[in-house]
C-alpha cells in the first residue's frame, strides 16, 4: 500500500517541508500558504480518505523565529490510517482556518487560539471559548508567568451558584 506521504511528495513536493514515518503514522510539516490544499487533498482523494479530524493543537518554541506550531491530526474510517500534519508560523501571522473542510476545526481553533494565541483567517466566530473574556494573556505560553493570577470576575447576584 501505498504511503499518503507518497502521495502528498507526488502532489506537493515544493510545499513539504519535512516529512517522517514511526510505527505506520505519517508526520509532515508543510507551508502554511498550503495547508488548506493539502488537507483537501488527503480529505478527498479515493484511497487516502483522511475524512475525520481528531485533534488540533498548538505548539510553542519560543526560541524558534516561527514559534508557534498547529499540528492537524487527522484518521482515515475508511484505511484506517492516521496522518499528522505541522505547519509554523511567527507570532502574530495568522493561519487559514480550516473549518470549511472538517466543522470539528471550529472548536480546536477556538482553544488554540484561547491558550497560545494563534489566529486563524476565516474562522466564524474567534473567540474565547475556555477562559473567560476579561483574562489576560494565554496560559500555555512557555513565557507565560508561573505565578501568574488572574482576576477572576465577580460572579452575576442574579445566577445562583
């Protein structure tokens, strides 16, 4: 069988970057410019099928010039396979929203933004969704402070707690 890194190297060399294989899951880091494409690419073509998104997180390297990574996980209910894609970006550059392709990316963009602070182009609604509006910063920073505490917002005397 033919390994979905093949077939992305076949489509798309230029715009990968990196690429891996442990134990049967596939791992590349891609352009940013390219991420929509390409996970079109592996959501779409018979044989690949990469049909559901399992995860989407962010990753901070604070020493890196491009310090954050979104890593898009991703499985196949259809060759039960599993691909891992990264792409990099600077501080303060958006990445394009994928939530046209897989509606789950709604959520996970909304915590990668909540928690490092990554934007994404094109999401309907980026906002908070775990800590509340006023909070200051964002805590899975490697630079956010340790002791760091945030004031916490008087509760409404209407809403019984």
């Amino acid at each position: 069988m033919q390994l979905a890194l093949d077939k992305l190297k076949a489509q798309f060399g230029e715009s990968l970057l990196e690429t891996s294989t442990f134990r049967g899951d596939e791992t590349a880091v891609v352009t940013r410019e390219k991420i929509v494409t390409i996970l079109r690419f592996l959501k779409e073509t018979p044989g690949l099928q990469f049909d559901m998104m399992m995860d989407l997180g962010g990753v901070d390297y604070p020493d890196r010039e491009e310090r954050f990574e979104v890593v898009y996980h991703l499985y196949s209910t259809v060759t039960h396979k599993r691909i891992r894609l990264k792409i990099r970006t600077k501080e303060g550059v958006p990445v394009p929203s994928i939530t046209t392709l897989y509606k789950a990316a709604n959520w996970f963009e909304r915590e990668a933004f909540d928690m490092f602070g990554i934007r994404f182009d094109g999401h309907p609604n980026l906002k908070r969704i775990l800590l509340f509006d006023e909070f200051e910063g964002h805590p899975l920073r490697k630079d956010y402070p340790v002791n760091k505490r945030p004031r916490v917002p008087t509760p409404d005397p209407l809403i019984k707690l």
